[in-house]
C-alpha cells in the first residue's frame, strides 16, 4: 500500500545531520538563477514532499520505501526514498483538478528546450503501483534552460494544458501548462526539479541535510512554499 501514499511512484532513518551540515558532494554555483514558487493558486496545495537526502536505497516496492530524509531533516511524506525532486500536492486531488488545476508557471527567466503533451493524465495509485487505464504511462512536462546551464523540470501536467513549445523564450511566472496526473503519478500534483547543466539533480532548498544557500528567492517556512516573487 505504499505507493498510495506516494506521488510520484520512485532513505535510513536518521536521528542528526552531519557534522558538518553537508551532504557528500560539491553543489555546482548557483550564478544568476534564483527561483520563484513555480505554481499560482498557492492555496490549493497542501504540502511538499521533497528530495531525499538519505544516500540508503530500499527496494520500491517494500516497507523502507518511506525511510528518508528531507533537506532539513524530516522523514516520509516530507520525502521518500530516492525522491530527486519536490512534488507539490493538489488539495482535492481529481475534484480540484476537474474543476480547472492549477497553473505551473516558469521559476526563473529561460528558453523552452522540450515539452511533451497529449498524454493521459488521470493516472493513479492501486495495490499494485501505478494505473494508467490501460494508456501508456507518459508524462506530460516541460524542462526550461536557464543561465549558466541549469534545467528546471515541470512534470504530471494535464493533457492538452501545455502552453509552450520548444525555442520558446519565457519570462519569470509565465504560465507552462496545468497540474495533473500523467506519468508516473499516484495523484494530481506538480513534479518540479532542478538540475545542473551536467544533469545531476539538487534540491533547491537550503538545509542541513541539503547546500547551505538556498536556490529560491525566499525559502519561506519549513511547513509553507517559497514566495511566488521573481528575482529582481
């Protein structure tokens, strides 16, 4: 029954960071890039279940796939294990999203470099994993490139609700396309995932257990989203 509580269907538990409030690794400099919360309609998500930091890996399918640990520390559902980016819950699920979704916007400045549409986008979570009504498991998505080479993935959205294409130039806040459930996704819910122009994914959250500079303009609280404001 674990997938169901998972959004997007990919950890030992941990009692203290490391002494050195690091992750192993070297984070690449930010540069230029700072981003915004990357969703209008803030009040109708819940939560956000973010990256793992934990390096143990479970097998999917058992118990331990909920062992984790968040870039501040916290364990399942605010990560799980190998989680590689931050998936923003809809409040209401299919309702919501029948009802108009909510919109994905760009988080930072940058050129459309790939996007997919027209896939079903009601996949959901059984017993077993991932449903997709018989229709092939494919997501609907957009990735931006930014300055300096760093990517940002929009993944799950609904069909039909892509509003960009490739070459595209798009301004912080544009509007991408839609939440929805298409892919690899239990529930309707906005995938987001920063990686560096090498294609390693980091979390853009600041924390002891993540990089000590935060990626968005305001971090803004443990439990709440970061601002909807743009660099200046």
């Amino acid at each position: 029954m674990i997938v169901l509580l998972l959004a997007c269907a990919g950890g030992g538990d941990v009692d203290s960071a490391p002494a050195d409030g690091t992750t192993e690794g070297t984070t690449p400099p930010r540069g230029a890039l700072q981003l915004r919360f990357p969703l209008l309609e803030v009040e109708l998500f819940e939560q956000t279940t973010g990256v793992d930091h934990d390096p143990a890996v479970y097998e999917e399918a058992s118990m331990y796939a909920v062992i984790c640990t968040n870039y501040d520390g916290r364990s399942f559902p605010w990560c799980y294990d190998e989680h590689d980016g931050s998936d923003y819950l809809l409040s209401g699920g299919f309702d919501t999203m029948d009802a108009g979704s909510a919109t994905i916007v760009a988080a930072s400045p940058g050129v459309v470099v790939e996007t997919e549409d027209g896939n079903y986008d009601r996949c959901h979570a059984t017993v077993e994993g991932i449903d997709c009504d018989g229709h092939e498991q494919r997501a609907n998505y957009v990735i931006l490139e930014h300055e300096g080479g760093w990517r940002t993935l929009y993944w799950h959205m609904m069909s039909g609700s892509v509003a960009v294409q490739a070459g595209d130039v798009v301004a912080c806040g544009d509007p991408l396309g839609r939440v929805g459930s298409s892919g690899n996704s239990s529930m309707p819910h906005l995938h987001f995932e920063l990686q560096s122009a090498d294609g390693v994914a980091l979390d853009p959250y600041a924390g002891a257990w993540s990089q000590p500079e935060t990626w968005w303009v305001d971090q803004g609280e443990p439990e709440g989203f970061p601002a909807d404001a743009c660099a200046d």
